[in-house]
C-alpha cells in the first residue's frame, strides 16, 4: 500500500530514439529543433532534413536546463559532437530560454511545419493540445500558416488538466484513454465545470455518489473532447486533420472529438509530441541553406 502511495500517476514514460539508417557523416547540415513546453520538452536532430534522432522528456522548473537535458538526451543516442551542429532554432513555451538556439520560432509555425512532415503535405488543420493551451491552425501544403486560433490559459483541455485529473483519480496517464472506455451502460454526460479546479470538486462529489472512476473519466475526457471542438469549430476545419502534441495519445479524448469534428483522424510512424522540435530543426535547414549556418 505505501508503494501504491508514493506512485506519480501522472508521469508518462521518457523516451529517446536514433534512426540506425542515417550516418551524420556525410550529412551537409546538421540542424537541431528545441521545443520547451509548460509540460514536455523535445529536441530532434536532423540530417539534412531527415530525423536522426530525438528525446521526448518532462520539463523541469528551469527552462535552459530543460533544453540542454533535452538535446543531451538526444545527442546521447548518437555518436556524435555537439560542435558539429550547423543550426539551432528554439520553439514552445520556453523558447526564449534555449542558450545554445541561434534564433527562436513560435510554436505555431513550428508545429504546422512539424505536422507537415511527420503527417505528410496533405494536412491543411492542426490541433495542438499543448500543457497549458490548445492552439488551432491552419496551414497550406508547405506547412505554412495561414490561420490559427489559440484558447485562453487555462488547464481545461489541456495536457495539465489531464494530468492533475490522472493524479486525482489515481490512474496512469498512459491508461486513462482505454479506461474512460470501460464502464457499463451509456455515456454519462460531460462534467459541466471547464475549469480544472472546479472540474476536480465535481469529479470528486460524482465519486461520492457512487459513479465509478471509469464513468468520471469519460465525464472528463468527454468534456475535454467539447471544450477542443468549441475551438476548431470557430477557425473552421479544413481536411486533412492532423493532432500534435500529447493528447494525440489518449484516445479518451480523440475518440470522442473526432465524431464532433466530422473527420478521419490523420495517423503518423512518428511520436506527435516532437512535431514542434521537428518544425524548428526543418526551419534551421532552411537557414543553412541560405548561408546562415554556424559554418559557412
């Protein structure tokens, strides 16, 4: 029982990967994406524009110190020298504070061109829910925005609230998708709070009248699915439609705003998450090839 207590539940794995196909050797560019968000940070390394490796990890309370954890983490799955770096843009949240960027891009035009290459140039709508907001955009068949509208900050809807919502209940985050799923009977009804610390009060008062935790996370999960929707449907969703960023992962959500939406989700090999840090390292790309690489 004390082990069950000491349990973060809403910690979700870190991760780092290293495409065994690619050799920096012969690569003429070498670009670095950082993205720092309120939540999770990622840096992607690129050869001339194909993903060499990537870290996906929790940020800290120091954002310098998230970025360098991050590309340390990534450069680790590799063999090869930081100075060999031609480019480093920085992105998210935190962007401001990547020491080590040569320049910093909104997230934003960020993930719209991440989205573009791990969903491929068909995607015109990207939904990004973030950590503490949810940003949707529109973008053309480069990647290149040409609308978005972004919520107000608040966790509702957002990878925070599904966090604090994971530790109230005390289920993995990883798990509350397929959970929100297992209940008997008929959907219960959203929760009628869109604010996480109101959304908590009554999640707990439904515990108390004996719904069981799989109907309050459908309760949540549903009434994360509406808030989305009330944001997509104001910029107005064009297909292709593709999700960034973690709630990508949790089907809870996904499976019941995507009948809202009225589209087939778009899918990708790749892990949503580093959409952001691969907009910034393709942005770095682009940079170097007008001669604005640290080696010219």
């Amino acid at each position: 029982m004390a082990e069950e207590q000491k349990q973060e539940f809403w910690r979700w794995p870190e991760s780092s990967w290293k495409n065994p196909e690619i050799d920096w050797n012969v690569a003429r560019y070498i670009t670095v994406g950082i993205d720092v968000g309120s939540v999770s940070s990622q840096a992607v390394i690129m050869a001339d524009g194909k993903i060499l490796a990537y870290s996906n990890m929790r940020t800290g309370s120091n954002s310098p110190s998230s970025a360098r954890n991050a590309f340390e983490l990534t450069l680790a799955a590799t063999d090869m020298p930081e100075d060999r770096m031609d480019y480093c843009v920085g992105t998210g949240y935190g962007r401001i504070n990547v020491p080590f960027a040569d320049r910093t891009i909104t997230e934003i035009a960020c993930h719209a061109r991440g989205a573009n290459f791990i969903y491929g140039n068909g995607v015109r709508t990207v939904l990004d829910v973030g950590g503490q907001d949810i940003k949707a955009i529109r973008c053309d068949e480069k990647g290149k925005v040409s609308n978005f509208m972004m919520n107000d900050k608040c966790a509702a809807g957002t990878g925070r609230g599904m966090e604090v919502f994971s530790e109230l209940l005390r289920v993995p985050i990883s798990d509350v998708g397929d959970r929100s799923f297992e209940f008997e009977g008929e959907e219960p009804a959203a929760v009628s709070n869109t604010c996480v610390v109101y959304a908590k009060s009554e999640a707990t008062g439904l515990l108390r009248k004996g719904w069981s935790i799989e109907e309050v996370l459908a309760a949540y999960c549903k009434a994360m699915a509406e808030r989305i929707y009330e944001l997509i449907e104001r910029l107005g969703v064009k297909a292709e439609f593709a999700v960034t960023g973690g709630m990508a992962k949790n089907r809870g959500v996904m499976d019941r705003l995507m009948p809202l939406v009225g589209l087939a989700r778009m899918q990708t090999k790749w892990d949503t998450q580093i959409a952001g840090a691969v907009g910034a390292a393709l942005f770095g790309l682009k940079l170097c090839q007008k001669g604005k690489g640290r080696k010219k």
